[in-house]
C-alpha cells in the first residue's frame, strides 16, 4: 500500500499547532477530512474544504459558502491534493472562523510489515476551541489565567489508539466474526451504539449498509446533516442518540463516516465487484438469509427515498419504478398484498435474495445520467459510466446465456 507522509500545520497559530500524520495515497477525502479533524481536536461543527496543489477545490458541492467550482470531494483521494514530496495544499476548517491548514507532503513510500496506514507520528499544540473568533480569538485566549498552560497539550496516544482499535492489523484479523476492515469498523458502530443510550429506532449495521449503498449511488449528494437523523432514528419521529461525552460523539463519528466512505468506494467507477453486506459476510441460512436481506433492504429504500423530488422523478419513470421495486419488495412493502397475489410474491422475493447486488448496479446506471446533470450544475467532478447488459439480456461472453445467469452471476 502506497502511504503519504504529511506535515499539517495550523496557519498563523501562535504557539505553533501542527501534526505529523500517514495516511493511504488512495484514501478518499471524507475520509481524509475525518481523520484531520479527529488528530487536531477539531469537532466537526462547520463546513470545510480543500485546495490542491493545482489550485483546485474539493468539497461538499452545493452547501452554502462552497460555490460552484467545488469538486465533489467522495469522487477524489489525497492524490488529487499532490503526489510529489514537497507539494503543498490547504484544508479550510469553517468558514467563519477560517482556520486554514497547510499540508505539506514530506515523503511518498510503500506501507511497512508493521506499520498502520493512518498514524500519528509527532505533533505539538493544542487545538483551538470551537468558535472562538479564529486566530485573533486563539491568541487572546493567552491573556486569560489558566490557558497559556494549555497551549502545547497534544499526545499521539488517544488517535492512535482509536485508529488501531479501527484498523487492526492483517494478524488480528483472523477471526471468523472479523471477515473485512470493513465489518471491523461495523462491529465498533455497533456496540458504540448498542452501549450509548440510542433511542429505539436506530438503525442495524445491516440496514445501515443498505442506506449507504443507496446514498452511493444517488444521483444528488446527500449530506451528513440530511442523512445522520436517519441513522440514528429509522421512525423519522427525531429522536437523537443520548451520547454521554465528546469522545463517544467522535468515535461514532469516526466509525461512521469511514464506513460510508468505504461503501462509495466500492459503488465508485468500478463496481462490478460489489457485495451487500450480508453477501460479504456469507449469510446464506435459509432462516437468517431472508431477514438480513429485508433489514438491508429497508435501510436501502430509506436511503432512495431521502430526496422527495429525486423519488418521485424516478417512480414516474416507468423504467425507474420498475427498477426500484425488488428493493420496496424484500423491504416488505408490498406485504399486505392481496392473499391472491401472495404465492408469487413469496416466489419473486425468493428469486431476489440472490440478485440485490445487480439490481443495485441497475439502479446505478439508471441514476448515472442524473448524476452527471448535478455534478455539471454544482460544478463536482464526473462519474464514469460504461453500459453493462441488463440482467435478462445476453451475456456479453459469447455463452448464450442471460446475463445474470452467466457472468452477472
């Protein structure tokens, strides 16, 4: 694995705050954006963005402040920023307060036997309250008693901890229960969740899989204020998780915009080899296999219907509406359908628990279009789309087979 070295330094603070850190060259920049924001001790609260060394912006298209030459950051990695020792970008943290860091690559190398591809290696400083005017508000915070002690307060320890507790080694690894990174970082979502006092309503790890692919997919980016009530409760009624402290807020933070980050890698250009979670971890129980897809497909028919105008436009397409409705159906939609109309609507849900994958890619390549009539209007990047046969066309191998019984398979 090919890993950056970065110097990130906080412009203009005095006394200095910077960090020494390692990430993956091909990390994506939510994830980048995340893993800045837990190592300087920042809380997430504003909107943010980046500039290359090229000159150009990464960010979340359409929040307001970003402007329309913004790229969308989820279609882009650290190798956007720079790729050569040297090179320099910038990271602007609220708009408001305009807290600009400046990135500088000190080195480019291949990741070590035992070594973890996002570290920690030195730093100084401590970060800079939330809203507190920017540099000039840092630095006034020096004439009050007790802060001036403060200042140089910064360990590695509790970053790394985290990232290791997330990322475990290739070692660690071989445990049945622990089949991916991903379900590693799952498995953290989960009991965070499970011990935090989250009101009933709360998604699975399992429907949380589905509302991501679905926001992976979209042909609007969807943001974290949008989505995250969804997470917490399903019911739409509000609630909010009781967390009891700014760690257990940053941990699941951290868990789950990493996790969502994975999920749009593997939707990104190229998707042919994408799994739903429960094909990913093997459920193929005859009694366990129907409710993993039925959890998963609720969490996915949340996430395709979190836009009412995007919903709408695609269930008057009748292409659209046909696309969507194996996942209203193993969500359970259509369960208080005439008992007439019962026996086929077991047999059609028996035949989906197999082909969820490949209607997902269908209903990709559907929105695709879409998507690049946003991103052209918000100014982002673009998405590469290639068309594939459907999935009772013929295959293109040559076999004479369907598609989803040949190669779709």
């Amino acid at each position: 694995m090919l890993v950056y070295e970065l110097d990130v330094s906080l412009l203009h603070a005095e006394p200095p705050v910077w960090r020494r850190v390692r990430m993956p060259a091909d990390a994506q920049l939510p994830l980048v954006h995340t893993s800045l924001q837990l190592v300087m001790g920042w809380e997430g609260r504003h909107l943010h963005e980046f500039a290359g060394a090229d000159g150009r912006r990464y960010g979340e298209p359409g929040e307001e402040g970003s402007g329309e030459d913004v790229f969308d950051e989820r279609h882009h990695t650290l190798r956007s920023l720079f790729s050569e020792p040297g090179e320099r970008c910038l990271y602007r943290y609220d708009f408001g307060d305009d807290w600009a860091h400046e990135l500088v690559l000190r080195s480019v190398g291949e990741l070590g036997p035992d070594e973890y591809p996002l570290w920690c290696l030195d730093g100084s400083g401590a970060c800079p309250p939330e809203d507190c005017g920017g540099v000039a508000g840092y630095a006034a915070l020096f004439g009050s008693p007790g802060e001036e002690g403060e200042a140089d307060a910064f360990d590695c320890a509790p970053f790394n901890e985290e990232v290791g507790r997330l990322f475990p080694r290739d070692e660690d690894m071989r445990s049945p229960e622990s089949v991916s990174e991903g379900m590693a970082l799952l498995v953290g979502l989960r009991d965070l969740l499970e011990t935090g006092g989250t009101e009933e309503g709360t998604m699975s790890v399992m429907m949380l899989d589905g509302f991501f692919a679905a926001l992976a997919i979209h042909p609007e980016t969807i943001m974290p204020d949008r989505w995250l009530p969804w997470v917490w409760d399903i019911t739409g009624d509000g609630r909010e998780p009781a967390f009891s402290s700014k760690g257990e807020v940053e941990q699941a933070m951290g868990l789950l915009f990493t996790y969502y980050n994975s999920v749009l890698g593997e939707l990104g250009d190229d998707a042919e080899g994408y799994l739903p979670l429960f094909d990913e971890l093997g459920v193929d129980s005859p009694e366990e296999r129907p409710l993993a897809v039925r959890d998963w497909a609720e969490g996915f028919m949340c996430g395709a219907m979190i836009d009412e105008a995007v919903w709408d436009r695609t269930f008057e397409d009748e292409q659209g509406k046909m696309l969507l409705t194996p996942f209203a159906m193993m969500a359970g939609m259509f369960d208080e359908a005439p008992a007439a109309e019962q026996r086929q609507l077991k047999e059609m849900k028996e035949a989906l628990l197999d082909e969820l994958d490949l209607h997902v890619l269908d209903l990709r390549e559907f929105w695709a279009p879409w998507r690049r009539e946003y991103l052209s209007r918000h100014g982002g990047g673009t998405i590469r789309s290639e068309a594939r046969a459907g999935r009772n066309d013929r295959c293109p191998c040559g076999s004479g087979k369907k598609y989803k019984q040949c190669c779709g398979r």
